[in-house]
C-alpha cells in the first residue's frame, strides 16, 4: 500500500498538478522545490535544493515510498549548457534515493530524447537526440536504468510529447501567442504549421503521471499522451478559436526547426493498460 510519494520540482509547471493529481487520490504527498509558491498546501511542503541536501537525503525528505522526480532546470530552453551541467546533480540524487531505501522511483523524460523521427514511439525506439535538453535526458535515462538493473526498484521513465495548458507558466507557442494577442498584434510570425505532434494538456498529464506512480506493475519507458497526432497549424488554429482571439498566423514567416520532426507521437498502449487497470481511459 502506498503510503507517501515524493514530488521534485513540485513548484514547476508540470509538477504543480501532479500534486494536486495526486492529493486528489488520497495520496499522502510531500512536495519538494526551491521555491513553493504555486504549490496545493494540502501536501507536506519542503523547501530544499536536491542537488545540495547531503548523503541523508531520503530521510531528510520524510522516507518516500516513491519519487516522481520532475525537477529540471530551464526545460523549455533546449540548447543551454544547464543541461549537461546540472546533470551529475540529478545522477547523485538518485543515488542518495535508492542508497536510502526508496523502492519506487518515476523519471520524468521527454520527446526530445528521441531526435528526428517519424511515427509513433514506443519503448524500443532508438534515440538519436539532436539538442542539449534531449541529450541529458537521454544519458540519465540510461543511467538511472542501469542503477536500478540489479536492485528491487520499481522504475519507470515517463516519457511526455507536446504538453500545453496553463500557458502563462510555460514557454510553448501558445505563451507567445498570448502575449501577441494582449499586446494588440494582428498576426502572429509562424512555420508551415505542417509538422504533427501529440499534444496533450498539462492537467491530463499530472493526472497520467499520477497514475503512473500510483502503481508498480508496470514500469520501464512508459508514454504519457493521447497517441494522436495533430498538426502544430490545426492546434494554434484551435487554440485561437477556443480563446476569441482576433490575431491570425503568418504562415511561412519562418522555417521549420531542423531537429523536429514531420510527426512524431506516442504509442499508448502502456498508459491505456495502466488507465484501465485503474479504471479509466483516454
């Protein structure tokens, strides 16, 4: 019976509503970050930075029978040098983790480990990545799969696609479109609007990630998403509809990323399992 799951970086964008996701539950949950000002006060709220809380971290963070471990310095910004720097930081945490007796750790991982691919990916996709953010994710990956490969752990790396929603606190396309729209903007610069991801709100992610963690039958690279995908132009186009904006997208103002795909989305057959299991469903 889980009795306490440890929340990282619960101050953060995506990690705010795993929180209340799983306050929801019942869960008994602590939440950790340097900052603990967007936090449900309903969790046991601990401010403390991971990466410099000494060897008895696990008890100093009240003995969780599971980490969902989100902390992740400047992740919308995929080229900076934060992300291989701080990336001995996440290794010893973990460590320090299962040296002091956790049983249960989730990883939050991303798209951009992955690279230029296209159609679904599962967990036998090979990753090439093709910026700094995907690297590091890729390498703790590996790392924190190898520390757990002759230990009793639970492990499961939770892998997420396009996430938007609550967008004044991300860094997406649909924050900038915003802030286009409230500063008077009659267009908005865009791509071709032709690439295909899979979207998925935030809040529908907290509530899968919270699934995730509230069972340990199934663990490995686990996709959080809706594996459909949609193109980035249909999205906006929504996004615009659904909000009354006047602002139009100027198509073509600018070239597609290199390093993005022409479509690339989840396969879905292990969250489903994990949903129906609990009984739900996308």
């Amino acid at each position: 019976m889980i009795k306490k799951i440890l929340v990282t970086g619960a101050n953060g964008y995506i990690g705010k509503h795993v929180v209340t996701a799983l306050l929801n539950n019942g869960v008994d949950v602590i939440a950790c970050d340097v900052h603990t000002t967007h936090i449900d006060p309903r969790a046991t709220i601990v401010n403390e930075d991971i990466f410099n809380a000494g060897k008895d971290v696990y008890q100093k963070l009240n003995a969780p029978d599971v980490c969902i471990h989100l902390a992740w310095k400047q992740g919308f910004f995929h080229h900076v040098d934060s992300h291989m720097l701080t990336l001995s930081g996440h290794y010893h945490f973990i460590r320090q983790l299962l040296d002091g007796g956790l049983k249960q750790l989730l990883v939050m991982g991303s798209m951009h480990e992955i690279g230029y691919y296209e159609g679904a990916v599962d967990e036998n996709t090979p990753c090439n990545p093709r910026n700094l953010y995907g690297v590091a994710k890729d390498t703790l990956r590996k790392s924190v799969l190898m520390m757990a490969k002759d230990t009793d752990v639970v492990t499961q790396w939770v892998r997420a696609f396009y996430v938007y929603g609550d967008d004044v606190r991300n860094q997406s396309i649909f924050t900038k479109l915003i802030l286009a729209e409230q500063n008077g903007e009659k267009t908005f610069p865009f791509n071709t609007g032709k690439n295909k991801f899979d979207f998925i709100h935030v809040v529908k992610l907290a509530e899968q990630i919270a699934a995730v963690a509230t069972q340990n039958k199934i663990g490995g690279i686990i996709n959080c998403c809706t594996g459909v995908p949609q193109t980035l132009g249909n999205k906006v186009e929504e996004f615009i509809k659904e909000n009354n904006f006047s602002i139009r997208l100027e198509y073509g103002a600018f070239a597609d990323r290199l390093y993005d795909s022409p479509g690339i989305w989840g396969d879905n057959n292990k969250i489903n399992q994990i949903l129906q299991n609990q009984g739900s469903c996308l």
